[in-house]
C-alpha cells in the first residue's frame, strides 16, 4: 500500500514537472509565432529606409530608430567595452585572489541586478542636466554604464580560462608583463572576450527605460550627437502605447527586428562558446 | 602586487665575462660585457617597469571604476531627493496627505505638490510577490525537470530556449502582454477570477479592461521565470552525486531522491534564486509600465490598476512639473536602488555560499 503511494507520488511529481516544462516553454513559442505572424506581414523595404509618417498617413518605417540605435549602441561599446575588458583584465591577471578583486567581481554582480532606469536616472544626473537638453550622447553614456559590469565579469571569466603555460611562457622569454598580458593571454581569450561584449551588446540592445529620459526619441533624422535620437525598442514602447493602428503595425515589425538581433546574437554566442574558446591556447 | 606577475627588470642583471671570449682583451667593468647576440638583445631593451605600472594602474583604474559608478549613482539619486526628502521626510513611504473635502488620501498630486509614495511601495511589492507565486513552482518544476528527468537530447534544446527566453527584452514582452495576455485576461480569465474567488475581496469587478496587476504579475512571472529556473539548476548540479546515489541506494523512487538528495541539500542556494527573481522583478519597468494601468491609487482588488515604482518614473519623469515633483522621483529611484541592491547582494551571497565561489552567471 505505501509502495503504491509512493510510485504514484513519483508518477504525480513527474508529470507536475513536465506540465511546468510546458507551461514554461508555451509562452514563448506563442510569442515568437505571434511576433513572426504580425510582424513578418509588415516588414517591407519601407521599414528599412523610410522615417515614420504623421499619424493618420500609412507607410512610414523605423529607419530612424534603427539607425539611432546603432549610434547608441557604438556610443555605448566606446564607453563601456574598453572599460570592461580592462576591469576584467584586473580581476583576472592583476588582482587574482585579492580582496579587493573579489569585492569589485561582487559588485559587478550587483551592478548588473540595479534597474536600468535608475542607470537611466544617473545618466541624466550627469550629462542631462549640465547640458540642459536630452542627447544621443547621455543615452550612450546610460547605456555605457550598463554594459561595464557585464564585460568585466565575462572578460574575467574568459581570461581566467588561459592556461598559465601560456603566461609563463611569454614572460620566460622577456615579454615585459603589459604586452604579455595585451598581445597573448588578452589575444588567446579574445574569441571568449568577444562573445562576452556580444553578449553585453545584446542584451542593451533592446533596454528601453534608460532612453526614456536620456535619449528622449526623435520622429526624424537627428543631426548631431547632442540632439535627442529615436531609439529602436524606444519606438516600439511608444508605438504600442498608442491608438494606431498603422503604430502598432510598425510596433510589431521594429519587434521582429530586435528579436532577431538578439536571437541571432545569442546564438553566435552559444556556438562559439560551445566550439571551444581557446583554440589557441593549445 | 603578486607572484603571478614578476616584473622583469634586464637593465640590473649583472652579467659575468666569459673567461675565454673571442674579442681577448676587453677589461671586465662595472656593466656587462657582451658576448653574444642574445645578451646583447636582451641588455638592448629598455627597463619596461614604467611601462608595468602605468599599465596595470591603467587597469586597476577600470576596475575601481564599478565601485565608481555605484558611489556616483548614490550620490546623485541623493543630492538630487534632498528637496523631497527635507520637506516630507520618512512620512514620504508610509504617510500621505488626506483630502480635507473627500477625506480620502491624495496620494500623487503633482498640482498641489502632495507626493507619498505609498501605492508605489504597495504596487511594487504585490505585483513582484504575485510574480514569486506564478514563478518559483514552475520555475523550479522546469529546473527539477531539465537536470533530473528530461532525455538528453532534448536538455540542448530546452536549455536554449530558457536562455533566449531570458535574452528577450521587456519592451517586447510589453507588447505581447498589450495585445495578446490583456486581452485574453480581459475575456476569459479576470471574468472566471472574480465569479470563483470575488467572494475573497481580493478580485473587484470593477475594472473591465484587463490591465492591473494580475496582468503585471502574470508577465513579470514569465520574465523572471529563466532566471530563478537556470540558478537552481546551478545549484542542484552542484549537489555531489554521492548524495544521490545515496539515497538512491535506500531504495527511494526517483522523486523521493530529487526531494531527500537534491532539493534538500540545494535549498539555500534555490532560495538565493528565488530572492534573485524577486531582485529582478522589483527593478522591472517596461512591461509593467505597459499594463499596470498606471494609477497612483491603493485598491485591495488585485485585478485593480495600480503603479509600481519603476513604472512612475517611467511614466512621469521625462515631464515632470517642478522641481519637488522631480526630487520626489528621484526619492523613488534612491528607494528603488538601494532596495535592489540589499535584495541583489544578499541573493548573491546565499547563491555564492553553496556554490562555493563558482563564478555566479551575470544575467
């Protein structure tokens, strides 16, 4: 009798996994046919090159976010990839062990769980209001700050991963110990490095509350860095929120563009670490 | 600054003449004498220490300069909530102004300069423990599944999609929550809620368009969901498998051996990832703002719109009206940080000691 309950328990708790598998996996293969489905329908050329259109007009497209994203974006890696690689480059090679690495890799963690619109505040603390204006360039130095955490600690962990022959080796034939660490160990781990910033550009891509005030959107082309910049998952937050239909239409599309950014940026991400980071370590 | 990175300095290696060299009669000085192209090379090379200090200040630089963003963060959300903060002090979270006329509390009144931020407080923690509710049981029901019982050749797959579920920004979960969760909720679910548990309080009628916080607590539940799931399964691989065998070995059915070997020995660590859903939850602005309803009112009804302190800020500050309606925002960021960041390290730490010091995964 006690071995009936338990092999039904067993059975119950099974099934009670599975069912949680399912519901887990439901919702986000029902939003990825959805996002296919209405946005594959309004994709067009249009989308690509045209700027949108006052409400009412149909047409239009998100030239103008997708553009502003990718100056965002390379204003952010300025910002924050150099930083990052060399905050990882301490915690990896100059600070291994210490303190004061395991207390700034700790930070970084927690740097990473902050909401980005409190990042998105800072940022307007700092470059917003001493300018007096939204700019592209506080919603790059926003988005900047946010990718350092993230490319430190995985430029940490691919450094971590050379073998130390490979220092050792530098060093025994008088590499003087920054162009060891620049030219070999940063050079052997730089597939792993690269993937991380990846990762990192990723998952800004598609951060929206950092832009709101920073970035502040742009229906047009913006001139210069100091103008305010339509911003791609910026337009998407505005154009769903309205009551257009032509909006929502765009909103959908601009949503297939990030999400296949991004699907396609994670996957690199997974088969490169996959394939093995270090080919030339060995 | 440790043995792993000696600095070599060739400029004060004293080199000793040959005995027997070929150029004869060179006297033997001070320096070195060269006697072969390698010495000679090397003795050629400048001293690199300059080189080694600039360079690795260089980098310790970088890396203090996370201590840097979180002290400058600090500092402005303070300096900047200093005029919210010396006019209502602590009464700003748990007190607010009653109306004299209605007698009801005016919570966020932008126009008369009346700011609590008490449905923000109240917004935040009902929509994230709602979140916790739908989340952690599935979440865990996914991690039990993916290490314990799923066929290998689906683990790949699974794994992957979980992550590309975490990859996924909230603007994009915003907007399917807009236009395929709310108005499901609105038709079929809300309807259903409140017939079967209206009687509990909890489940008003009175807001028939689908938005409030259950629609909040069910997409906040989806985005925490691969974070809470992908930590357990740390952790409960970290669980040595002489444990499982262990109980296995007592004749225990495989779910007696998930709970008594795994889960048992996992728990601390699973409970460092729920606090870090939860972490994720609180900070979590664009797909709340996106159905919350944005009401800066305290209802008992979870099907009540409502607003969270990420969403207010949102909403509100790119056109806020005066300096104290700005500084009470920014009073609300100060919270939200400091909260965030109390929640963030404490999971860490609970994750981090039963691990073990494995590199925590930075999501």
């Amino acid at each position: 009798m006690r071995a009936r309950i338990r092999t039904l328990t067993d059975g119950a708790a099974t099934g009670l996994a599975v069912l949680s598998t399912v519901l887990v996996v439901a919702p986000l293969v029902a939003i990825f046919i959805y996002l296919i489905y209405k946005g594959a329908s309004s994709l067009s050329w249009a989308f690509f090159t045209e700027v949108p259109k006052p409400v009412g007009e149909t047409g239009g497209g998100m030239a103008n976010a997708i553009a502003g994203s990718a100056i965002l974006l390379g204003l952010a890696s300025l910002i924050g990839v150099p930083v990052g690689i060399s905050g990882g480059i301490f915690l990896a090679e100059y600070g291994r062990g210490t303190k004061l690495a395991n207390a700034i890799r700790f930070t970084a963690d927690v740097l990473n769980g902050v909401p980005s619109i409190v990042m998105g505040i800072a940022a307007y603390s700092l470059v917003v209001v001493p300018q007096g204006h939204f700019s592209a360039f506080s919603g790059g130095v926003a988005l900047g700050i946010m990718m350092i955490p993230t490319v430190c600690r995985t430029t940490e962990e691919m450094l971590l991963m050379v073998p130390n022959a490979v220092r050792e080796a530098a060093l025994a034939l008088g590499v003087p110990n920054w162009r060891s660490v620049l030219a070999i160990t940063v050079r052997t781990a730089s597939p792993g490095i690269i993937t991380g910033c990846m990762l990192a550009f990723a998952r800004v891509a598609g951060e929206t509350a950092p832009l709101i005030f920073t970035a502040f959107g742009n229906v047009g082309w913006s001139g210069k860095l100091s103008e305010p910049i339509a911003a791609l998952p910026l337009q998407i937050y505005v154009y769903a929120l309205s009551p257009y239909d032509d909006w929502h239409r765009l909103a959908w599309a601009g949503a297939l563009v990030l999400i296949v950014l991004i699907v396609f940026a994670v996957s690199l991400v997974r088969y490169v670490t996959s394939r093995g980071v270090l080919k030339g370590a060995s | 600054m440790n043995a792993l990175v000696p600095e070599i300095r060739i400029s004060q290696v004293q080199l000793q003449p040959e005995p027997d060299s070929s150029g004869g009669g060179k006297p033997a000085e001070a320096g070195a004498v060269e006697s072969s192209a390698i010495r000679a090379f090397l003795l050629s090379r400048g001293n690199s220490a300059i080189a080694d200090r600039g360079f690795q200040w260089l980098m310790v630089a970088s890396a203090l300069s996370i201590f840097g963003i979180v002290v400058l963060i600090a500092f402005e959300l303070v300096v900047r909530s200093q005029l919210a903060w010396s006019k209502f002090g602590f009464g700003f979270f748990f007190s607010a102004y009653v109306d004299s006329y209605t007698r009801l509390p005016m919570y966020w009144d932008p126009v008369n300069g009346h700011f609590s931020a008490l449905p923000f407080l109240y917004g935040t923690l009902v929509s994230s423990f709602l979140a916790l509710l739908i989340a952690v049981p599935l979440a865990i029901g996914l991690a039990v599944f993916l290490t314990e019982m799923c066929p290998r050749a689906l683990r790949g797959p699974l794994a992957f999609i979980t992550e590309l579920l975490a990859a996924i920004p909230s603007v994009i979960y915003g907007l399917w929550a807009v236009f395929v969760l709310v108005p499901l909720l609105r038709e079929h679910t809300n309807p259903w809620l409140i017939r079967l548990l209206g009687w509990t309080g909890f489940f008003g009628d009175d807001n028939p368009t689908g938005l409030g916080f259950v629609a909040a607590g069910v997409i906040l539940a989806v985005m925490i969901l691969p974070i809470i799931s992908s930590l357990t399964r740390e952790v409960m691989s970290a669980v040595p498998i002489s444990q499982r065998e262990a109980v296995l070995a007592l004749g225990a059915t495989r779910w007696e051996m998930i709970r008594m070997g795994v889960l048992r020995n996992a728990r601390i660590g699973i409970v460092g990832a729920v606090i870090l859903g939860l972490g994720r939850a609180l900070g979590e602005t664009m797909a709340v703002t996106m159905v919350i309803g944005n009401s800066p009112e305290i209802h008992r009804s979870l099907l009540a719109n409502g607003s969270t302190m990420a969403s207010v800020i949102a909403n509100e500050f790119a056109e806020a009206s005066g300096d104290l309606h700005l500084s009470a925002l920014m009073e609300i960021g100060l919270a939200l940080f400091a909260v965030t960041i109390v929640v963030n390290a404490f999971a860490r730490l609970l994750v981090w000691a039963v691990t073990r010091g494995a590199p925590a995964q930075a999501h």
